[in-house]
C-alpha cells in the first residue's frame, strides 16, 4: 500500500526588489553616520595635531610667474621648514587666483601668497587673515644738493657749519653713510628736519630756514624724467627747479632701501609739450588694461587728483603696448607700472625698471636704448601699491603659524633661501601686517569705482588667455 501523499507546503513569496531597497537604504544611513564621524574624528584629530604642530600644512601660492619654478621652489621651502621646525608643509599651485581664494574658504588652505586685490576678497568673503607683506628691496644713492647760484657752495667741504635740509625718507644705512660723510669732510654742519626729498630741495630753492644745501635719495632715471630725487620731483610743479641747483656728492656706493609698496606712473615723449600732469587736459591716453591697479586704476586717480579731463581714451591690451604708443605718438600720454632701477638695471644696462624696461631690453646697443630713454619720460608716479601678501585661513593655529613664521625667518638668512624666496615672489624678507594696513588700498578702489572682485575676474581672464596662447 502506497504511503499517504502529503502535499509540500508551497513557496514563500518575497518581494526581492522591496528587500534589496530596504537594505540599501539602511546601508545608506550607516555610510552617511559613518562618514559623519570620520568628518567628526578628522576634524578633532586636525585640531589635536595642529595643536603640537604635527598637521600638515597646506600652503598655496598664485599661478603668476612659470608654474615649474613655483612648485620647484616650494617644495625647497616646504623641506627647510619640515627639517627646521618639524612642521609638515605641502607646497601648491592650484590653477588659478579664485582657487587659491576658494581654498582658504574651504579650509583646504593653511597659508597663501596672493596680490593685495585677492587678499581683500578673501579677507571679506572668508575672514582670511592677513599675518606678512612681501618685502622688496631697491638700491639708493643719496646726492647732496646746492643752488647753482654764483657764491654758492660749490664743492660738499663747503659746507662746513652750514645748515643742511636732510629728509625723513633717508633711512637706515643711507642716512648713516650720508652722516658719517658730512661729519667728516663738513664738521659743524647743522641739520634742518624735512619730510621728504621733494620738501628738502624746496627748502633750499626757496631759502627757508636759513638752508644752504639739501640731500636727497637718488635712482638712475632717464635724461627728461621727473622722478628719481627730490629735484626732479619738484620739477614737475615748480619749473626751473633743476636749473636752479646741482648736485656736489653723491655716496660712493647704494644702500638697500626695503619697501612694501610699489607704483603706477604717467608718462609722455619728451617733445610732446606736456611737462606736468594738467597739460594732459583734453589729450589722449593709453592704460594698460581696464582692471590694472598701476596701469589704470592708480593712475587715473591721480589725474582726477590733479583735475585733468582726459581726451580720447584707449586700453592698450598691456604695459609695453602703453609705452610704444606713447613712443610712436598715438596718444598724448599713457599710464604703466613703476618700479626703480637696481644694480642689475646697471649692469645689465637696462638702467630702468619700469614698464620702458620691457621695451629696451630687447635693444642691441646702448645708444639705442639711451636714445629711446630720451625720448619717452615719465612725468609722476601715483600712491603706494602694496605687495602680495601672507595670510592665513580663518582660525588657523597660532602656535603653528608662529612655528612656521620663524622657520621662515631661518629660510630667509640662507643664501639658497634668498633665491628661493626672489623667485617665489620677487622679494628680499618678510615684513608683518595686518588687515588695518590695507585700509587705504580698499579706500583707493573705492574712489576709483572699481572693485578688488572685478580685479580678481580681471586677472582670472588674463590667466586663462595665457594659457590659451601656450596651448595649455
């Protein structure tokens, strides 16, 4: 007899897709939580780290200059300062101005090098805290001035027991080589305070407090240029001024002059009739690009200043097309960049280190450069410009920055550490600051109608047309 059949139970129905939802959803949750408490655990340990100074610290530098010489001399400054303070420094070049600034808002970002336009953006969207100022150095003589009157001074003995006019601007070593050198050859000689070079000589042309010679610091400047002393300064605004005096002495060699600033200037050819900034009333004009802070933004306040309407009014696309078109006549005047000339300007035979430098430098003979130094003169120089800037993210560790300041100092007094640092940012030391010391900065563009964030789209734009024209 056959057993009893015994129906098998059926299948169980699962909605599979329902379950695999299910799970993937509470998987999600704890991926999320997880991550969460990575980010959580991250942030403490960074915090625990960068309080013994363990942490990495990511240190960016603008694409302004060729970006192999960047990330090669970082990477120099990021081993001294590991091997010197123990602290960890990784060096980048992100592509462009907004990443650097994006970065620190982040807190991707420990430590940027930018131009000052990028330090206010970042200081007013992120709290971006400015801690040094990139430092440059420009070699100065110091010149002793006369009346070219008949019984005048004529030799620098001369002036012993006389009254001298000696500016506040000669500092440091240039002031104690100019001391030591009257104390010697004009014993009994008495100083008489001014403020600047300018108001040295004018002391003396206009015979105020008893002057009988003035001194005043000294840069190479081209035959017709009305900066470079405190002469050629007058000059501009008191015609007659270099007729009226010579110069007896000058120092035997230049003392460095360290400065935070650097500036615009305005210039014309010699033979254009225009010897000061008002006979550029109603005349054309070149700047050099619409968001350029020397080339346009500096300069054009300067003119206001001086109550000048310009005429016709072109941007010329960049500082050398500014000055070949104030060379070949196309306008009146034109506004660039201006730095003075150092020793390399002299040897090199350059002689000058503003925007006519770009031009000349490509010149064979000496007498072709002379010839076209002669021809095109720069009448002013606008307001201070500051230096890039060192600044820090918003809440970076004091302890840390202090540890990598003084690294930095240490960096800076080796020799292989001065030419890392010029070829980084075109500087000589590191000078502290703060966020007050661009007050006057953001003043200017206020006036000027134009903005630190059109600047920084400016330089963004001229950044990607460069590596456009290089194909990268």
């Amino acid at each position: 007899m056959a057993p009893p059949t015994v129906d098998a139970p059926e299948p169980k129905v699962t909605d599979r897709p329902g379950m695999r939802r299910q799970w993937l959803a509470r998987a999600g949750w704890l991926v999320v939580i997880a991550l969460l408490a990575l980010f959580i655990w991250g942030l403490q340990r960074r915090a625990r780290l960068e309080a013994t100074g363990q942490a990495a610290v990511q240190m960016l530098f603008v694409p302004s200059v060729e970006q192999g010489t960047l990330v090669r001399r970082g990477d120099e400054l990021a081993r001294f300062i590991r091997g010197d303070s123990g602290l960890v420094l990784r060096s980048q070049v992100p592509t462009s101005y907004a990443a650097v600034i994006q970065a620190l808002g982040a807190g991707q970002a420990d430590v940027a090098w930018i131009p000052a336009f990028a330090y206010v953006v970042a200081n007013a969207r992120y709290g971006a805290e400015a801690r040094l100022q990139v430092v440059r150095s420009v070699d100065r003589y110091a010149v002793v001035v006369v009346r070219s009157h008949a019984g005048e001074p004529e030799r620098v003995e001369s002036l012993a027991g006389r009254r001298i006019a000696l500016p506040a601007s000669v500092q440091g070593p240039l002031r104690a080589m100019v001391v030591e050198r009257l104390d010697r050859v004009a014993p009994g000689w008495v100083e008489v305070p001014a403020a600047d070079d300018r108001d040295a000589v004018g002391r003396l042309v206009e015979r105020q407090d008893g002057v009988d010679a003035a001194v005043s610091r000294y840069v190479y400047a081209a035959p017709n240029d009305l900066v470079g002393d405190g002469r050629r300064e007058l000059e501009a605004d008191r015609p007659g001024t270099l007729r009226e005096t010579r110069v007896v002495d000058t120092t035997d060699r230049p003392a460095p002059e360290l400065s935070t600033v650097y500036y615009g200037c305005v210039m014309t050819r010699t033979d254009s009739g225009i010897s000061r900034l008002e006979d550029l009333q109603g005349r054309s004009f070149a700047f050099s690009d619409e968001t350029s802070t020397s080339g346009h933004i500096f300069a054009r306040a300067l003119l206001q200043r001086h109550g000048v309407i310009l005429g016709h009014v072109l941007f010329a696309g960049g500082h050398p097309n500014v000055v070949q078109a104030v060379y070949d006549g196309k306008v009146a005047g034109g506004a660039t960049f201006y730095s003075p000339p150092s020793a390399i300007n002299e040897r090199d035979g350059t002689l000058v280190a503003d925007a006519r430098f770009l031009i000349v430098k490509n010149m064979k003979s000496a007498e072709e450069r002379a010839a076209y130094l002669e021809q095109v003169r720069i009448l002013a120089l606008t307001d201070p410009i500051p230096n890039d800037v060192c600044c820090v993210r918003r809440g970076f560790s004091e302890a840390v920055w202090q540890r990598f300041a003084a690294s930095l100092d240490r960096f800076l007094a080796t020799p292989e550490g001065q030419s890392a640092y010029y070829d980084l940012v075109a500087g000589v030391a590191a000078a502290p600051c703060s966020d007050g010391d661009f007050d006057g900065f953001r003043n200017a563009l206020r006036s000027s109608g134009v903005s630190a964030v059109s600047l920084l789209e400016a330089a963004e734009e001229r950044l990607r047309r460069q590596r456009g024209a290089g194909g990268g």
